[in-house]
C-alpha cells in the first residue's frame, strides 16, 4: 500500500488478520516494510481503549 501525500513512493505493508471472526487489515509504518512483508506470521497484543475499542499495543514478527 502506498504512503499518503508526498509520501507516495514509501510502501507500507498491509497484512489481513482474522480477529474475532472477523477479517481486519493492519496497516503498519513504511519503517516496518522490510520486517513486515519478509514474515511468515505476526504475534499481536491488543489492549482495551476508550469507548470499548481493541488498540494494537505491539506486534511480533517471525
């Protein structure tokens, strides 16, 4: 996926996750890319936010 604005040319990875039986896309930093698209699975921890929502906390890669 491409960045936004003047930042078109940086690729940012989107990995699609199934949480809680439903099918979500993770969108991470153009920092990440080499990590992220090189991984054969992520390990995610959510935590709980305001409103009721699910907040990614931190990711793992392997």
């Amino acid at each position: 996926m491409s960045g936004s604005g003047s930042h078109r040319s940086e690729n940012r990875p989107l990995v699609f996750i199934n949480y809680l039986n439903t099918e979500k896309e993770l969108i991470f930093k153009y920092e990440d890319y080499e990590i992220v698209s090189q991984a054969d699975s992520a390990y995610i921890w959510v935590k709980h936010g305001a409103f009721g929502f699910d907040i990614l906390d931190e990711f793992s890669v392997n």
